[in-house]
C-alpha cells in the first residue's frame, strides 16, 4: 500500500449500533489515499467483532485495542501509529461527506504551507435516536497568514462554535509530533485543550466554508453532558488557557462562554445519579464560589440577549439561581431539541 496522504483516527467504544454504517460511509469516500485507525477502546459489546469483519480484506483499515481510557487517550493511541502528512479526527456515531478528502486535498495542494483546515459542519441534536434540532455551523472563506492574526480573532471563532471540536479539522501530522501535542486525559474539553495547544503553532490556517462533517449529539446520552467530578476544572482550564494564547485581548467574551460551559457543567451535576442531593449542592456551591466564576460574573459580555440573560442568571440570589437551574436540566434531558434552540443564539 502507498504510504497515506491522510490518517482517519476514530475512537470506538461500545459502538456495535453506529460503527457499521460508519465505516460503510469511510469506504466510499471519493479520495483513494487514506488510512482509517479504528481505536478500540475497551467496548465491552460486539463492537471489536463486528468492525474486524466488515474491514477484512480492506487495507486501509486498521483495527487497534486498548484498555478503556476515554476518546483523548484512543485518540493519542492512535496518533503514534498514523502514516499519513494530515490527521483528521472523526467520532464512530457520525459520518463525514464524501468527497471531505478529496476538498482537503484541493485544499493543501493551493496553499501547502498550511498548517489547518477549519470546515463548516451540520450538527444534530437527536432525542431517542430522531432528529429533535438541526443547525448548520458555517465558516467564512478566508485564509489566515500569520499566527497574530489567526490568533486574535480567537474568541470570535469560538463564539461561533468553530473552534472547541475536532471533528471538523485537518491537522498536519508534524506539528501535532514535533511539539508533542496530545489530548490530556480528561474526560472532558480535552478536545478543546488539544486544539488550544495545536493553535500556538499555525501561521497559515484556511476557513473553509463546505460542509465536511454531520455531527450527531444525543442532548441526554451525550458523552457532553456526562458527569464526572472534575469537569468544572477542565472547563476552568480552558478559560485561562484561552486568556493566556490570546493576551486576555477579548476576556470579557472568554468570561460570557465560561458562563455558558459552566450552565452546562452545573446540569451534569443536577441530572447525575452517581452523587447524592447533598455532595450535588456542595459541588454547585464550590463552582459558584471559584475565583474564575466570580471574576467572569463581573466581566462577561452581555452582547447578546442569551449572554445578557446567563450573566444575570449568575448574578441571581443563589436559591433563585437554582430554581432556574433546576428547570434547565429537566428541558435538556427530557426535550434536548428546545434546549438545542436556546443554545442557538448565544
């Protein structure tokens, strides 16, 4: 086989309902010079099974297995195993279009200096495996030059939803090795830490506005809203990493999508039965009493009538912020759609 123009990373776990359909849509894919990396981790179901039959014979497909660890650890399993100059990450449960290569590789051959490719994505909110929500997040044709300038308009592109994933991204395999970046072992925002330490090293970068990728997130089974005790701290990390690879130039912004992932750490918490009533209220009142939130409270941005709402929500009497609070989780697990809707304009 010639050595791959492209490496497909895809962790796996517990996917025996999606991954065939997944991989069915990876091998019809318009570009002949790909690798695939299915990351096996852990699945405890007929996942391993079913994708060693449907790839037998396929050379561009490779089946790795690990010890359950998360999507970032897979991912890193995979990352010291590729072969090809670009790296794209993809999840088992979605799917890219057909032609997502072939596009990249148009792309790099007009601009080889590149060091990323950002793409337009569709994403979906499913509620019990139906279409409750769908948005298309769409990228601006430009192309950024130099690193001051990709890197000031940072908050921006994050505000439009562009920036946390890594799904809808073409990474250059030499950057991600020569500096050594990996995705923590969080169990969550680990993709958005990875993509803040990819940022500091690219000059040229190019916004391309097609559609390349369908996201489907499940609003009450997502791994997103999951709980696990230190999401808050990643969410805080990310915000002052975020201020630090930016000069803190649009800290107000940062503060106002702090504000926002926190609403979405405080339901995983209200929705978990892994912590009773009382550890729930004292996580809650540790997040609401942390430095950054009582900084980001202060500073936030109220650009917009969602912004402006969740500032005042952090600025309510504590027991009145709970009521809301308490209401909000109940509309994400049970009508994922209208909570989707109220994410829209943020």
């Amino acid at each position: 086989m010639v050595e791959p123009k492209f490496s497909i990373i895809i962790p796996v776990y517990n996917a025996e309902a999606t991954i065939t359909r997944t991989i069915n849509t990876l091998k019809e894919l318009d570009y002949p010079n790909f690798e695939v990396l299915l990351v096996n981790d852990g699945s405890t179901d007929k996942t391993e099974g079913i994708i060693s039959n449907i790839i037998s014979g396929d050379e561009r497909f490779r089946l790795l297995s690990k010890e359950n660890g998360g999507p970032g650890l897979a991912r890193n399993y995979g990352i010291e195993q590729v072969k090809g100059d670009y790296i794209l990450f993809f999840d088992a449960d979605d799917f890219p279009q057909k032609t997502i290569l072939d596009d990249y590789s148009s792309i790099i051959s007009a601009n080889p200096k590149l060091d990323l490719i950002i793409s337009s994505f569709n994403f979906r909110t499913l509620n019990q495996e139906k279409i409750a929500d769908e948005k298309n997040y769409l990228v601006e044709e430009y192309i950024y030059d130099n690193k001051e300038e990709f890197l000031s308009n940072m908050y921006e592109l994050m505000n439009k939803q562009l920036m946390y994933v890594v799904w809808n991204k073409c990474y250059r395999r030499d950057v991600i090795i020569n500096n050594d970046i990996r995705f923590k072992n969080y169990r969550s925002c680990e993709d958005r830490i990875f993509n803040l330490d990819y940022y500091k090293h690219c000059s040229v970068v190019v916004m391309n506005s097609k559609i390349e990728y369908v996201y489907n997130f499940d609003g009450g089974l997502g791994i997103t809203n999951q709980y696990n005790e230190n999401k808050f701290a990643t969410f805080k990390e990310f915000y002052e990493r975020s201020n630090a690879i930016t000069n803190s130039g649009d800290k107000p912004g940062m503060a106002a999508l702090l504000l926002k992932g926190t609403v979405s750490v405080i339901f995983s918490i209200l929705e978990t039965d892994m912590i009773d009533r009382q550890q729930k209220k004292v996580e809650i009142n540790s997040i609401l009493s942390d430095s950054s939130i009582l900084e980001a409270k202060k500073i936030a941005t109220s650009a917009t009538i969602a912004k402006k709402i969740t500032k005042l929500l952090f600025n309510m009497p504590r027991p009145m912020f709970m009521i809301v609070l308490n209401t909000g989780a109940f509309i994400e697990m049970k009508i994922p759609g209208l909570m989707a809707l109220l994410k829209r304009n943020y």
